[in-house]
C-alpha cells in the first residue's frame, strides 16, 4: 500500500484493554454453564438446559468473538505521508488522512489506562475528514509526538519540493510556514529562521 518515496512509521493493534470486556463475559458465559449443569432443577424439561447453552454460544460469538476479531484485524498505521486505519474482517473498513490535512491531535486517559499504557487519540483534520476518534490506542502519547514530528517532516518535504519546482512564490512558503507555527509544529525560533533564510533569496 506505500508508494515509492513512502515510509511506515508505526504500526498498531489496539492495546489489550480492548479484550478486558469480551475476555470477562466469556469468564461469566463459562460460569453461568457450568453452573447450569451442576444445578440443573430436576422439574426442569431438558429442553431448558440446552436453551441455556446455546443462548451462552451465542452471547459468545455475537459479543466475545466479534469483539477479538475486530481487535486482531485493526491497524492504526502511521507512515511518512498520511495516517491509515484499517479494521474488519468479512466487511472491512478503512480510512486514510493526508499529514497536511491533521490539525491538532489529542489524548484522554483515565488513571487506570495511564498505568497500563492506553488511551483514547482524538484526532482533527480539515475538509471532509472533520474529527476522528480513535479508542484504546497504545501510549497515545507517543503516538501524539510521532504524528506531530512526521507532519513536520512531510510539511518540510513538500517546501523544499515546491522550492525546487518553483511552484510557490517565497510570500507562499512563508504563510504556509506561519500556518505550521500557529499549529505547532514548528516554534517561534523556527519559524524566524527559515523566513529569514526564505527573504535572503528576494
């Protein structure tokens, strides 16, 4: 899926707490058998029984499996041009946002996921991407700074490039270096420095 000048970055499941639900309902299902056989009434038709089981199969493969499915088919990928989510099995899913289309990239955590190393990415785009939301994504914090660094990266590619070609005037390369230092991706420091080096060309 990358093309010729693209590289992979970072490539994700979704952390283990995503399992903690299907894994304890599984727990209870295997419970709630054993306990139905073991306590099984005697006036009961034996019919009840086995309702009482294949209501715990489907509980199981309509919540439990599903759950795990999604877990092991999801990938939150991000590479040198763009972020990738992909999730699905049999009926797949999948959405892909520009680095220049991110501007701003969030994270929550509650205390617990801080300690086990989760969290939930919030991340916003321009035009038709808007807000996306993200669940149970591995040291989100990390994730935030990659994401940041490889926009740098790629905003920096794609002046020096233009430069190159000459598509844009060098009032364009300094508005568009403005923009990235009123999103903060690069500082003040930064920002002075590449407009002096851009005016020292005039």
């Amino acid at each position: 899926m990358l093309a010729d000048h693209e590289k992979l970055v970072l490539d994700i499941r979704p952390h283990w707490i995503a399992l903690a639900g299907p894994v304890f309902l599984t727990v209870v299902i295997v419970v709630g058998e054993v306990l139905a056989f073991a306590y099984y009434p005697d006036d009961w038709p034996s019919w009840a029984r086995w309702a009482v089981v294949g209501l715990g199969v489907v509980l199981f493969l309509a919540y439990a499996v599903r759950a795990f499915l999604a877990w092991v088919t999801s990938h939150f990928v991000v590479t040198s041009d763009r972020l990738i989510h992909r999730s699905g099995w049999l009926a797949k899913q999948s959405m892909e946002i520009p680095l220049e289309r991110v501007n701003d990239v969030s994270f929550h955590q509650t205390v617990f996921e801080r300690m086990v190393g989760a969290g939930d990415l919030v991340i916003e785009s321009g035009g038709e991407y808007g807000q996306n939301f993200f669940r149970d994504i591995r040291k989100p914090e990390d994730v935030q700074k990659t994401i940041y660094e490889m926009s740098e990266e790629n905003q920096n590619r794609m002046m020096s490039q233009g430069a190159e070609r000459g598509d844009e005037s060098t009032l364009d390369q300094i508005d568009r270096l403005a923009a990235m230092r009123e999103k903060g991706t690069i500082s003040e420091e930064e920002y002075e420095t590449q407009k002096r080096r851009l005016l020292g060309r005039l």
